[in-house]
C-alpha cells in the first residue's frame, strides 16, 4: 500500500495555528482528504474550522508503517499531529 500525504495548515480560533498531516490511500484526493479533515477538526472541538485547498495540499506519496496501514485500513484514514494540536 502507498499512501499520500497532504500537509495541513489551520488557523485556531483564538490563535495560532495547527499543524497536522492528513494521510490516506493514494489515489485519495480532493473533498474526500477535506472530509477527513473535518472530522479530526471536529474530534478535537473545532467543528466550524474550514478545510479547503487552501489549507490542506498534497505533500508526497510514501510507504506507510504497520500502525499507519492499521488505521487507514480501519478509518480510511490516518492523521500525525505536528505543531498546535
């Protein structure tokens, strides 16, 4: 399996920003990857947070680890938090 990554940009609310990647099946793209999005967004308590081209954008396409095939297989897709989660 690869997978795709789409590097993610989101401005919080009361300031400052998070920082995460989206990771999904490659051939995943457009308002599937923003659904995904979404739903972490609204896991994390920001269900208003919009999720667009302009915020999430294809990064690369790699070969995922035993934990990442786990969840994308489970959930369709999986999420690495990086700054401001």
């Amino acid at each position: 399996m690869e997978i795709a990554v789409f590097d993610t940009y989101v401005k919080k609310p009361e300031g400052g920003l998070m920082h995460f990647d989206i990771l999904v099946e490659s051939g995943v793209t457009g308002e599937l990857v923003y659904q995904y999005g979404k739903k972490y967004l609204t896991e994390k308590g920001y269900p208003k947070l919009d999720l667009t081209s302009k915020e999430c954008k294809f990064c690369h396409v790699e070969q995922p680890g035993a934990d990442i095939r786990r969840a994308i297989i489970d959930k369709g897709f999986a999420i690495i938090e990086m700054q401001g989660c």
